[in-house]
C-alpha cells in the first residue's frame, strides 16, 4: 500500500546531492489468495523492485506490507524468519540463480538445512518428491546444473522455490531468458502447480504475451506507478491506458510480414525514472496526449468492475481493436 522506493545519494564532499530516484514512487495492490496477478511493463519501470519490496528482501521508503493480515512492514528479519518460508521467489535467470559448485540435490536440500527441517531421510523424500513435481527424476538429483537445459535449470530453480510450501511465490520474469520453445512449458508447470498446491503468484513479465495465459489480474506498471490494473479479460478487450495499448500491439502476430503497429508507435525514447517527466509521465510516449497530461498527473481511479486507470483521457479512447492479423497473400 503506497509504497516507496527512492534510490540515490544524498552527496558528499565532491559529489553534489541528486534529486533521489523514485524506482517505485506510490503503488497499491492485493494479491488474492490462490490467484496470479501479473506485473508487467518495460524494464526500468520499477517492477523488480516492487516484487523485491513485497518480500522485504529490500526496504521501503514509505509505504506498507501486509501478508496474510499481518503488518510485516518494520519486521525485523530475525521475526520476518518464520514468514520467509511462506514467501519464496523464482529468479528469471535460472543460470545465476543455482549455485554450478552444487549438485542439484544439494541445491534443493539447501532450503531445509537453513530452516532446520527433517532428518536426511525426510529430506531425501522431499527432493524426490519436487523433482516428480516439476517433472525432473532422481537421476538428475547426482547431476550438477551446468549439465541441464535452461528449461531443466529453471525446473530446478522453481522446485528449490517450492521446497518449505510457500503459499506466495515470487515469479521474477521466470521465462524471459528461456527459448521461446521452452516458454510454454515452463508456464505451463507453473500453471499446474498452482493448482495442485494451491499457489499463490505475483508473476513479473515486461510483456504481456506470456501473462495472457497465466494471469487472473494483470497490473501495468510504467516509470514506477501502477497506470492500469485489471482482470485480465477486462484488460486485454478493453485497455483504458494508450502504454497498456502499446504493449497488447508489442505481442507478436501469428503471421510474420508485416511491421507491427507497435514499431510505429513505439519511435518515442523510453524514460529514465531518473528524470520522470512532469504531468503523466508517459505524455511524452502518448498519442493522445493533451496539454492537461503535461501538468497534471493522473490517479487510479475506477472505470469499471475491477479496472482501473490512470489518465485523463481513459473514458474518450475509441474502443480498442486488436492488431487484425496480417491478411494472407
Ligand atoms: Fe496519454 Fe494523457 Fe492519458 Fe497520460 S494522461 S496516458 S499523456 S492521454
Ligand atoms: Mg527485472
């Protein structure tokens, strides 16, 4: 609720103070339990560090978190301890994440070992049983990551993840790095997952093509604000917000051929959150820009059940159409 992220120095002796950062500068929003919301927009629009200060692995400037009605905002990390296990994040780059000196039985004993729980035995039994869930065998327990696919490393990184029950669990752009064959399988078993074990996601992506499958709500984020938020269906049939339009025409067509709408669209240079426009930061970027947009910033404010934005103008936008595919010759 509200929170903030500045990042910056306050100066020195030979360093002139900075106007501080605003990475996440006032965003609001409830992850329900058992549903995915998606976070997404372009990077540098402050998405990470949202997902970084749900989980208190970084602090915020202002701002609270509350999980499962419980305040955790100034909980110190030696209370925050018992609330880890039920807070867990899938990293996007399944190679960084593992540590190439482990073997992957080790890699997923780790999380237990920290906690103190089971004997060798019990957590034996675990790691065989989340190497079934994400569709890996004991065979691959005695095998270093370095050995595996980007896929197989990101089912290992997702079963580490899984290892001590979370309930929420942090998906940071888990496919982003990953071949796009690869892509939909790795989705899919998150998909599966969350059935299965009654997961709760807050799932990152910087487009809204892998979200479209996955998502119950879809929240986009742009220079470090919430511009629209809705359930998905409501989002991807009418988007109220021109950023969010831009992103639905950045999903690739069916058809290669012809330039997307969005490589037009898109001339504008992305900003920094370092020198956020006046006004609705996006005016810059907008096409329906008026000159109220380059003074004033708009709120979050309702449009219909569930869906909301933030622009002056999302109320007169013509009904959305998708990109028609392109026709074949
Ligand atoms: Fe575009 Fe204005 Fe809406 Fe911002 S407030 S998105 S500049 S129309
Ligand atoms: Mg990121």
């Amino acid at each position: 609720e509200g929170l903030v992220r500045h990042f910056g120095s306050a100066g020195g002796l030979f360093k002139p103070a900075r106007a501080p950062v605003r990475a996440v500068d006032g965003v609001s929003f409830a992850v329900m339990r058992g549903e995915t919301l998606a976070l997404v927009g372009e990077s540098g629009s402050g998405k990470s560090t949202t997902a970084r200060l749900v989980l208190r692995l970084i602090d915020s400037s202002a701002g609270r978190i509350r999980f499962d009605g419980q305040d955790i905002t100034d909980l110190s990390q030696r209370a925050l301890r018992p609330l880890r296990q039920r807070m867990q994040m899938v990293f996007q780059d399944p190679f960084a994440s593992l540590d190439p000196r482990l073997k992957v039985r080790q890699t997923l004993e780790e999380p237990l070992i920290v906690h103190g729980m089971g004997n060798a035995a019990e957590r034996r039994a675990r790691v065989d049983e989340l190497l079934g869930l994400v569709g890996l065998s004991q065979h691959h327990a005695d095998r270093y990551t370095h050995e595996f696919s980007g896929g197989q490393r990101q089912r290992v990184g997702i079963a580490r993840a899984l290892m001590l029950h979370p309930d929420l669990v942090v998906c940071d752009e888990p496919v982003s790095a990953l071949d796009v064959s690869i892509q939909a399988q790795v989705v899919n078993l998150l998909k599966d997952l969350q059935a299965r074990l009654r997961l709760t996601y807050l799932f990152i992506a910087h487009d809204l093509a892998v979200v479209k499958h996955m998502a119950d709500r879809v929240a986009v984020m742009y220079l470090g604000q919430l511009v629209e938020i809705a359930p998905k269906h409501s989002l991807f049939a009418n988007p109220r917000h021109p950023y969010t339009r831009m992103l639905l025409d950045a999903i690739p067509r069916p058809q290669p051929g012809e330039p997307s709408r969005h490589q037009a669209q898109a001339a504008g240079e992305v900003a920094s959150p370092a020198s956020a426009p006046a006004g609705c930061r996006f005016h810059p970027r907008c096409p329906f820009a008026i000159d109220r947009c380059r003074v004033e910033e708009p709120v979050l404010e309702p449009t219909e059940a569930g869906h909301m934005a933030a622009c002056h103008r999302k109320n007169e936008l013509a009904p959305w159409e998708a990109a028609a595919p392109a026709a074949a010759s």
